[in-house]
C-alpha cells in the first residue's frame, strides 16, 4: 500500500469518527481540522492526517468520560494545533516541483484548448504563464485566509460566508478572463491545422485513458471535468475543418454544452461532497 493509499484511509477512518462526536464536540473538532489542513500546501498529508487522528481519538475518549473537548484541550484550541504544525515535515523539494508542475500543467492545457477555440491558429505563451501563476497565487492565497479566519466569529454566519464566497468566485473568473485577452505579438507561435487536430485528439484520447486508468478516489473529480475537455476539444476540431459560415453554430452549440457540463461537474462535485460527509 502506497503512502497515498494510507492518507486516504486515515481521512476515511477520520470521516467516520467523526460522525460518533456530540455537536458540540463536533464543532470544536471540526474548525481545529481546517486550521490545520490549510496550515500550508507543502507539509506530509500523512503526518498531518496521523495527528488529526489522534486528536479525534482523544476527544472521543474525554467524550466517553463525560468530559467535552473544549474542557479537555482548553478553550484556544489554535495553539494545540500551532504546536502540531510546527513539528509537521514539509515534502521534498522534488515533491514540491511536482506539484508545481502539475497546477502548471493543469492551467497549460485549460489555456491551450481555449486559445484554440477562436479563429486565430495561434498560441501565445502570455496566458500560459500568467494562467499557472495566479492559479498557485490563488490557491496559496485561499489555504492563507481559511487558516488565518477559522476562529473569527464572523465566518460562522453563513450570509457572510456566501457573500464572501461568490465575490471571490467573480473575482477569479474576472482575471481568468481577462488573462486570456494579455498577449503580447512577440509571444505568438503559429500553428498548423494538422497541429491543432493533432493536439486536440491527443488530448480527448488522453482524458478518457486517465478516466479508466486514474486512482479510484480521483475518478470522480475526473468524471466531472472530462464533459468540458471533450466539449471544447471536439469544437476545436471541427472549426479547423468545416467552412468558417458554420463556426457561429458550432459556437452556440458549444456553449450550451458547455453550460451543461458545468452544471455536470457541480453536480459530481456536490454529490461527493455529500458522500465524503
């Protein structure tokens, strides 16, 4: 069993210890685990989900004796999990580039299917860049505000917290946009319509080997995504090959299908999140 085989067992083992904690305790435990989850993106998953564990061991024994968590821990809760964290291993620096590569590697293929969408048979290495660099921004940026907040008062209304979460949402999707419109002419690159087929079939093909081939408890963010990769990649293709007067409909046609496959992916997205839960 791989270690990653083992970090997926302990958050399972923790999901369903979880549900035996009363709601009070469940509540303390609950805002001590996304303090330390989001304490940073580059520490050990398996040390952290170990400590974790144990933690909720413990609460559930006070718990058995009568005693709540907060009597048990104390009532700042941040500075046990403070200590935890200091002691956390961060992954090597050859894990670190992998993971950088990848959130790169991700956003690469984003932009490169959307440039293609267009007429112009060109790509430009701009957004390639700017794409991946506010992706990890965004990301690091995220893990820093959660950690930084789970104790404010403030987060436990939900209205803030939707508000809060649909601003942020406009505001990605606003630079998202907007990086794709950044592109200097010196960074242009031509390519070919054979190139663009080419490109676009390998990437189909890829996505549904990595559907039948993926971890199984990745498989589901996979089933949700790969209805927008084959939507966009198809339309790719076709617009190198049929005559121009037929792109507006292909354009329409792709963007209700595109619409569709979001709705698909928070469909997925939630049912899993239900499931974890």
């Amino acid at each position: 069993m791989t270690k990653a085989e083992d970090t997926q067992k302990l958050i399972s083992s923790n999901n369903d210890l979880r549900k035996k904690l009363n709601p009070t305790n469940e509540k303390y435990y609950s805002k001590l685990l996304i303090y330390v989850r989001t304490s940073g993106l580059l520490y050990e998953d398996y040390e952290v989900e170990s400590s974790l564990l144990e933690i909720l061991q413990d609460i559930l024994d006070a718990q058995n004796n009568g005693q709540d968590a907060q009597d048990y821990f104390g009532q700042e809760p941040s500075k046990i999990a403070n200590q935890l964290i200091n002691n956390f291993t961060k992954i090597s620096f050859k894990q670190q580039l992998k993971f950088f590569g990848t959130l790169f590697g991700v956003t690469a293929i984003w932009t490169f299917i959307t440039q293609l969408i267009g007429h112009e048979q060109q790509l430009n290495l701009m957004p390639f860049i700017l794409n991946g660099v506010f992706l990890i921004l965004f990301i690091a940026g995220t893990f820093w505000f959660i950690h930084q907040t789970t104790y404010w008062k403030l987060s436990d209304h939900k209205i803030f917290s939707f508000l809060f979460t649909w601003i942020v949402c406009m505001a990605v999707i606003t630079i998202f946009t907007g990086i794709q419109f950044v592109k200097p002419a010196f960074l242009n690159i031509p390519v070919t319509p054979t190139i663009i087929v080419s490109l676009n079939l390998l990437l189909l093909i890829a996505s549904l080997v990595a559907l039948i081939k993926i971890d199984k408890n990745k498989r589901p963010l996979m089933i949700a995504i790969s209805p927008i990769i084959w939507v966009l990649t198809t339309t790719n293709i076709l617009k190198t090959y049929l005559p121009i007067g037929s792109h507006r409909m292909i354009t329409l046609v792709t963007a209700i299908l595109i619409f569709l496959s979001c709705v698909w992916f928070f469909v997925c997205f939630w049912r899993v999140n239900r499931q974890q839960k």
